[in-house]
C-alpha cells in the first residue's frame, strides 16, 4: 500500500505548503491574522480532514479509480486555495 501512503504524504505536504504561505503573506503585509486569511486556513484544513477521511474509506470497490479522484480533488482544492491567497 505505498500508494496509500504517499498520497497522505501528497495531502500533507500540499495543504500544508498554503497554509505557511498563508502565515507568510500574514507576517509581511499586516503582521497579524485577518478573518480573509483564517478563513482560508480554515478551509485548508477542512479539505484535509475530508481527503483523509476518502483515503482512509474502507470498502471501496475500484481503488484505483477512487485514488486517482483523490489526487484530482487534491490538485482542484489546491488550486482554487492558491487563487484565494493571491486574491488576498
């Protein structure tokens, strides 16, 4: 199950690098949070909680299949919170 594995890793590190964008973009405009900024990290972390929760399904009848809608989700999710940082 190495592909199990390393797509957690993928939603790990992928999440995670926006939401330290996030804190990054934080520190060198205002220096503190805004609710635009928490709400992207919010958001970050409730699409972490869902992939891994579809990861981590049990019963799937065509895993590779249902993988591969993970990574595409993952990429989408990314996506879309990076346009929110850029907007920001």
């Amino acid at each position: 199950m190495a592909s199990v594995k390393n797509l957690k890793k993928d939603i790990n590190f992928v999440l995670g690098d926006i939401v330290e964008a996030v804190y990054l973009l934080e520190m060198s405009t205002t220096g503190k949070p805004t609710p635009a900024t928490n709400a992207v990290i919010e958001e970050a972390f409730t699409s972490f909680d869902a992939l891994i929760e579809r990861v981590n399904a049990k019963g799937v009848e065509n895993k590779k299949a249902h993988f591969k809608k993970i990574y595409s989700d993952l990429e989408e999710t990314a996506n879309q919170l990076v346009e929110k940082i850029n907007a920001l």
